[in-house]
C-alpha cells in the first residue's frame, strides 16, 4: 500500500491557473463563487469532494473525521520540522511580508532564511517581490525622519497551494482540540474568516482574468503593491506602458462609487495616475458604479472567472 498523500504532484507547471482549471474540470460546480470557495479549500489537494455538498461538511467529513491521516502527511511533507509548520502558519495567517512572518514564527533572520529555502526548494512557497521604489535623499547629509529610516521594503511569499494555506491557516493552529475530537474551534474560526480567506485566492485568479482582457496590449507585469503607507490588490502594466489599478471584494454586497473612491485615493498617496481601474467584485457592482463602466473602468464579476475554465468563451 503506497502512503496516503494529501497533494497533487508538482509537476513544474501547476500554477494557480492549472490547479483552478483542473479543479474545475474534476468537480463541474453549477458557479464561479461556489469553485472559488471550493478551490480555495481543496485546490492542489487529492481529496475528492462533493461540490454541490455544504463546504463546512466537506471540510469535516473528508479533513477533520481523519485528520490523523492528513496530519501525519502533511508533518512528512515539511520532515517533522516544527520551524516549517511555524513559519507557514505565519504567512497563512500574516501580511506574508518577510519580515513580519519571521517576527509572527519567532524565528531569527537567519534561521527564517534556512526555512524559506527548504520551502521554496519544496514548490510550497514562491516569491512576489515589491514594487515598492527605495526611500532616497537629494544630498548625503540629509537626514530621514526616524520612522522612514527605520522602514524596510519587505518582500511577500505566496503559499502555492491553496490546500496548503488552508490546513496552515484553520487547521494546523486548532490541532489539539481537533485531536480531542472537537471540531467546533475550527470551524467556528473558519465560518468568521471565509470570506478574507475566499478573497486572497479571488484576486490571484483575477491576475489571469486581467491579462485575458489585455489582449490586443499585453500585461507584461502584475500583482499587488505595497509600501509603507498604501496596499493596492493589483498593480500592473501592459506593453505600451499603460499603468492598471485593481481592486477586488469577496463580500457579499455590491461594489460601490465609495470603494471606487478608495482605490483612486491610493493611487494618488502614491502619485499613480492610472490608465484603467479595474474592479472585480463577488456579487457585482451599485447601478450607478455600473452607469460609470468605460473603456478606462472594468468590471469584473466572479462569474467572469468562466472564461478561464473556458478559454474560447470571451464574456468580457
């Protein structure tokens, strides 16, 4: 009998977009929102799930009812190390800034480096590199105020599964009362995050729906940003130098003119002036956010995330 293995093999070409992809063709949800919250939970993993089954009772029924199979796989996978464990529950749960994962795991910068090769080198964490421009001054005796010396641009890492975020960020911290056989922590904590947790896998999938909708210029780069005073879901830029400011809500009500409002005010802390915004919103958008909609304003809903299950479909 070969051991149990909670993840699909890598590959090399299992990005976010062929795990979401092959989700899809394994399970056939009736929605978008529905294979969201379910890759978001079992993406990258081997567990078979009921897609038109409650969530909460997937996650108890094929996780939690045997959870000791799943707990001795995962601890193999990271070699019984607790500093792995550590710091993967820290950027689950964190910013995913570098600096403050190593802070939240209480691991040294040298310690936390050793841990983030070995993940790396395990294809459980990738890199996203700041955009963020170096603090600089005009002379050499100019001096910075003293909370902008102290600022460190901080890289973020990205956990490559989503399976993976999911044990790190519900399960692993609850294990012992998941030992004792009481579920209810866990699922509690998860019913009051699901929507942040949805949204973080939401808007990576929208990096793919961004690039399809830039065709005829292409996107040569984009993520998210972030510095010291703003954070931008996503920031990117075409060919021609064309700059794309993205925001993305999973909540459960429509985007509105006020978050509109929001995303141009940060744009302006740090003096972008965008060619497009783009909006990308779980249940759509108000009537008078929807009357705004131009060639420089995108909409996007998460039934559009259809055309990348379906690549010959344009619902743009």
């Amino acid at each position: 009998m070969q051991p149990f293995s909670p993840l699909e093999p890598f590959n090399g070409s299992s990005d976010l977009l062929t795990l979401f992809q092959k989700f899809y063709t394994s399970h056939q949800p009736y929605d978008m929102e529905r294979l969201v919250e379910f890759f978001s939970v079992f993406g990258g993993s081997t567990v078979a799930v009921d897609i038109d089954a409650p969530l909460e009772h997937e996650i108890m029924t094929h996780i939690l009812e045997h959870y000791g199979h799943f707990y001795n796989a995962m601890s193999e996978l990271i070699v019984h190390d607790p500093t792995y464990a550590k710091l993967l529950r820290a950027i689950a749960k964190g910013d995913r800034r570098t600096h403050s994962a190593f802070k939240r795991a209480r691991l040294g910068e040298q310690k936390g480096g050793e841990a983030l090769t070995f993940l790396i080198d395990l294809h459980l964490l990738e890199w996203e590199r700041s955009q963020e421009t170096p603090i600089t001054t005009y002379h050499s005796k100019q001096k910075l105020p003293k909370a902008l010396s102290r600022h460190k641009i901080s890289d973020k890492l990205r956990i490559t599964r989503p399976f993976v975020r999911f044990w790190f960020y519900f399960i692993s911290p609850h294990h012992h009362s998941i030992m004792t056989g009481d579920y209810t922590p866990c699922l509690e904590y998860f019913k009051a995050h699901q929507n942040s947790f949805c949204g973080y896998t939401y808007e990576q999938l929208n990096l793919y729906l961004l690039y399809r909708a830039f065709k005829n210029d292409p996107i040569v780069n984009a993520k998210s940003y972030w510095d010291r005073q703003v954070e931008i879901d996503i920031l990117a830029r075409t060919q021609s130098s064309k700059r794309i400011a993205g925001e993305c809500k999973w909540t459960n009500h429509k985007m509105n003119k006020k978050e509109w409002g929001k995303l141009k005010e940060k744009c302006h802390t740090i003096a972008l002036h965008p060619d497009y915004i783009a909006l990308f919103s779980k249940r759509g958008f108000s009537n008078e956010l929807r009357s705004m909609q131009s060639a420089q304003l995108l909409l996007f809903e998460a039934c559009d995330l259809e055309s990348l299950v379906h690549p010959s479909t344009d619902n743009m």
